[in-house]
C-alpha cells in the first residue's frame, strides 16, 4: 500500500471520528424514542412519559414513548437491544429484562447484557390486593385458607416472569401454600379480573392498585418490599407478617443499546439526576406511588450485578420456569 494512499485512509479515520465527535456534541437532533415495555397506561409508562416530557424540555427535542408490550418485557426489550447504538433509541428496562427473564427462559431473543447502563429512575413497591368478597381480611387469615383449600385460590400478574409473578411465587414457597397463576398483559386487564372475582389477588404496583384500596372497593393484604411505603404507611409489609426477607419489587431504569457514545450515556445519567431532584418532577413520582432513585452509571450496574445472583437463587426456591 502506498504512502499516498495510507495517508488518504488516515485522513479518511481522523474525518469520520471528527464528525462523530460533532454528532455527539450536538446530539439529539432528533426525536429520541424510548421503547417501554409494557402497556400504556401501566406505572412503567406513566413514569417513561413524565421522565420524556423533563428530557424534551431540556433538550429541545421530543422523547417519544413507544409501547412495545409482551412476552414478559421481551417485545420491548428486543426491540431496542436491536436498535443502533446512536443515541436515538432507548429503554425503560427493569428486572424482567435486565434480570429476572435470564432465569426464567432457556433461550432469550435478546441479550440482556447488551444494553449500557444510564440511570436508575425509581423504584415502586407492589401491594398483594384481594377480591374484598373473599372470606379473609389479611394475609395470616389468607394463607391458613389457602392451606385449608389447596389450588383454589388464584393470583393475577402483569406478566410471566414480572415482579408480580415472581412475587406471588416467592409468597407461595415461603407460605407454603398452593395459589394458581393467571398472567395478563398488564394492570389494564389484571385490575378488572380481580375486581369482578375471576381472580382471587394480584401483586400489583402501588399507583395503580392503592386507589381501590382506599375506596374499598380491594383488600391490601402486605407490601412487597422490605420497608413500609410512605405513600400507605397503614400497610403493613408481607415481611413483618412472618415472612422476614421477602424484599421485591419493580424498579425503572434507562438503559441504550450497546455502543451508545459515552458521552450520550453520560449527559443522559446527568441530566436524569438533575430531573430526579426537582420538586416538581419528584411530585410527579409521588403521585404515582414510585420512590426516585438516581446515581450514576456505575451505581446502576451495581445493583443489576447484585441482583443477578440473588435473583437467580430466588427463582430457583420459588421453581419458576418458563417456555
């Protein structure tokens, strides 16, 4: 190869990485799309939208919230792992995509490792709800009838492999109790069965499940995570009622497919932290029941690597498979 010509490709190299730089600086130019796995209208979404809305007044450019449901997160999750890593494409992930799905499927069609790390947005503890027309007011009086009627009680998930069903799994194995899963694609339709008694209960996030608590119209047997919520203080969790270390609920996190620029990933996790610490959007949180969280981007692979193994052996106890 002759001088000449290596030095054409050199200046070829040092023009495409400049103009990638130049991307990068004026990135977004463009709508940003953020693929949300479950349905509208679920807490993943509320949050996504409102977390777009801060971003676009930012940047001066839509955040675009798609709805990508299904297959236990793995349509959305897809979706966006397939998507170049430019800048233009991200995901609200959470442990179903991220975490739990790895356990649960012998193949995956996408990889859960492919994605970088942005910022975790917040976390929403799930309430255990009952039909108010069954014969039990709390969760010790629901566990001695379901020990007394074996497989007669059913539970409602928003999903195979989401919280709420590795929730009701894990309750089933720490209470010994014999309880039958009915998936539904999202509280859209889980909410709506149990109300009119085709399922027993539902492990279901606070924002959507806590109004018909408070109108009576559901029963709020325990919390699913480790502490009471502030937002039903009243309710006790399922750990204080006899089953200490039962700690599980959905968190959000913003992730980009791999080789995203790392200066893109970088004013993304700023400007996520920035939006967290507002009062007017931490308002917004609270009024969907979430509790915000924040950090940087190595606190959040962090905690999905400390996750994974603790995950794991939680699937393992509760003998959760899936197709």
């Amino acid at each position: 190869m002759t001088a000449s010509v290596l030095a054409a490709l050199a200046v070829s190299a040092m023009s495409s990485t400049a103009a990638m730089a130049q991307a990068t600086r004026d990135w977004p130019t463009q709508p940003v799309r953020i693929v949300v796995p479950f349905q509208a209208g679920s807490a993943t979404d509320l949050i996504t939208r409102q977390l777009g809305v801060g971003l676009g007044k930012e940047y001066g450019q839509s955040f675009v919230v798609e709805n990508r449901p299904g297959a236990a997160a793995m349509i959305g999750s897809e979706a966006a792992a397939r998507a170049p890593g430019d800048g233009y494409t991200l995901l609200m992930s959470g442990p179903a995509s991220m975490v739990t799905n790895r356990f649960l499927y012998k193949k995956l069609s996408y990889d859960p490792d492919a994605f970088e790390k942005v910022a975790v947005v917040a976390i929403t503890p799930n309430i255990l709800l009952s039909n108010p027309s069954l014969p039990f007011k709390t969760l010790p009086e629901m566990v001695a009838y379901a020990k007394a009627n074996p497989g007669e009680l059913t539970y409602a998930s928003f999903g195979s492999g989401t919280t709420s069903h590795i929730a009701g799994e894990m309750l089933k194995a720490v209470a010994g109790i014999d309880i039958v899963h009915v998936p539904y694609k999202g509280a859209g339709e889980a909410i709506p069965a149990l109300l009119s008694g085709q399922v027993s209960m539902y492990f279901d996030t606070i924002m959507t499940g806590l109004p018909f608590v408070k109108s009576g119209k559901l029963r709020a047997l325990g919390m699913s995570t480790a502490k009471r919520s502030p937002q039903a203080p009243e309710i006790p969790t399922i750990a204080e009622q006899g089953y200490a270390g039962f700690d599980i609920a959905p968190w959000y996190g913003i992730v980009a497919p791999k080789g995203t620029p790392a200066d893109v990933v970088t004013r993304l996790n700023v400007s996520i932290n920035k939006l967290l610490n507002t009062p007017d959007f931490r308002e917004k949180l609270a009024a969907t029941g979430a509790e915000p969280r924040g950090g940087s981007v190595s606190d959040f692979a962090a905690m999905v690597d400390a996750e994974i193994p603790r995950t794991g052996k939680l699937v393992k106890q509760a003998g959760v498979t899936l197709q």
